[in-house]
C-alpha cells in the first residue's frame, strides 16, 4: 500500500539534523510482512534537496544515511549506518540474527530488556546516556550533537572553558575511566544486510518520474536543461527470507559434567592407588614367604 505520513516518525539528531523513523510503531501499529523479496519491501522515491537540506561548508557528501534497528530501540546513524547515494537504486535485503549470550554467573550481560526510560536496552544508548550525563555534571552542559538529550547544550565556540572540560570527560572516556557499567544485552536481535546498487532512473522510467515531480513542483531538469536526477535516490527494503539465525553462548563444561569429570579422575586415581597397595601387600607376602622358606632350610641342614 502506499505510504503515508503517519508512518514516519521524526526526531533529531547530533550528526544528520532531522531524521525520520519508518514503522516506529509510536503513531500506529506495526507494519508487517507475509512475503519475502524486493517487491514485498518498503519502496521509497527519496529527495536530497541539496539547496534546501544542505549547508556547504558542513556537509561534504550528499546522500541519506540509514539505519535498521528493532521499534523502541534508539538509533544512532552516526555508529551504525550505512550511507545511500542519489542517482542510484539501492537494494537492501534483510535477514535477522538473534545473539543469545549466557547471564551471571558466565557473564554480566544485561537481563533487561529495557532501561528505566522505557526504551529497549542497547549497549551504544547506555554509553551515550551516560557520556551525556557526565558532561553535564562536570561541565553544566552537554557537546551540541547530543540535541536529543534533555540537556543544555555547551557554547563550544564562546566558552573555551566549556569546550576544555568537554574535551576531558570525552578524554576519559576514550580511555574507559568512565561509564563502564554498560554491558551487552544478553538476548539482542540484530539485522544482517545485504546491499546492492544499480543506476536509476532509467530512460524509459524518466518521464514517469517528471509527473510525480510535477505533482510537488519539481522537476528533473533546470530551465536550461541540466540533468537535475543527483538530487533524487530509491531505496528498497526488504527480506530476503524469514529463516533467523540464533548465536547463543553456551558454557563449555557444564557443572554436572566437571563433577562427572572429578569423579572420573578421582576414581582412576583410587583405582590406581588400591592395585598399587594390593601389588605391594603381594611382593611383602612374598618376601615373607621366601624368607621363612630360607630359615626353614638353613635350621633343617644344622
């Protein structure tokens, strides 16, 4: 069916400016498929808008950059994300991976599945929330890519002293001296990618996409017939199949089979201790034996 804008949800971020959620399931419910390949996917026409979006001495590449993650998971794009470039059709077919890492007493992996704001637990949110929290109190204020913290925000370029101290706490946080109370989720899910590219739009398809543009006062071309079609980009979504794959910890000797080999080993060894004894009671007997029958000659022959 088509789309609509309720089912994009926008947000903020540091990096990328505005950005927007697909089947955030925030608006609505959750989208869902019964049938796997490209034409079963989200299929979206995409506009750079490289006049309107874009600031020149900011932003060197134009494309999008997208994400794919779990809905109530807090994306970062900026650590995990790949980029899309106009003038192309990108094909990205999907499959999910569940990892399953064994709890205490293996691990300290995280058993929640969510943090106190209610938002699915990753390990990259926990790190954030927590650099965020530090800059603010040590410094009063937060780096300004962390917009979509409840925070205020540093004058970096005003302030050398709120630049200095952002510039320690990101020091010491490089370093791990802080915010080392964030493990892995012992159960996450995860999406394994598969990309590919081709040129579009097509000849043939060029004056189907002049209507569309039409519609919204666009075109592909300029009044003096430059090639406008760098400022556009299709993206298709979709799963390759519904088969997941699990990856799950499992410990190497489990408690029944360490106990199992304890006694195993004991009870060679006590095996081997018991014939020793036995062997050694033999030869005494026997050297007892013999040295009776020696008296026994040496008092016959006297």
């Amino acid at each position: 069916r088509p789309c609509t804008v309720s089912d994009f949800t926008q947000f903020q971020n540091g990096e990328y400016g505005n950005c927007y959620t697909f089947n955030s399931g925030k608006n609505r419910s959750v989208l869902s498929t019964n049938h796997v390949g490209p034409t079963n996917g989200l299929i979206v026409e995409l506009d750079v808008e490289q006049a309107k979006e874009y600031i020149g001495t900011l932003t060197e590449p134009a494309g999008f950059r997208l994400t794919l993650h779990r809905q109530g998971e807090v994306p970062f794009p900026e650590d995990d994300g790949f980029n899309i470039p106009p003038s192309h059709s990108t094909y990205i077919g999907i499959r999910q991976v569940v990892i399953d890492r064994k709890g205490p007493p293996y691990s300290n992996c995280q058993t929640s599945q969510s943090d106190s704001s209610g938002t699915l637990y990753t390990k990259p949110n926990c790190l954030k929330t927590c650099l965020a929290e530090e800059m603010f109190s040590r410094c009063g204020c937060v780096q300004p890519n962390f917009i979509n913290f409840n925070y205020s925000l540093c004058h970096v370029t005003q302030r050398m002293d709120q630049r200095q101290c952002l510039d320690d706490v990101t020091q010491l946080f490089s370093e791990d001296r802080l915010c080392n109370s964030c493990p892995d989720p012992c159960r996450r899910l995860v999406y394994q990618k598969t990309l590919s590219l081709e040129r579009w739009p097509a000849k043939s398809y060029e004056y189907l996409l002049e209507e569309k543009l039409a519609a919204l006062n666009k075109t592909i071309y300029d009044d003096k017939g430059n090639d406008f079609r760098g400022e556009y980009a299709r993206l298709v979504v979709y799963f390759e199949e519904f088969n997941y794959q699990v990856i799950s910890e499992r410990p190497a000797v489990e408690v029944v089979g360490l106990l199992s080999s304890i006694g195993g080993t004991l009870g060679l060894y006590v095996g081997l201790s018991v014939l020793s004894l036995v062997e050694f009671i033999d030869v005494f007997l026997n050297m007892i034996y013999f040295l009776w029958i020696w008296l026994s000659h040496r008092i016959l022959f006297k």
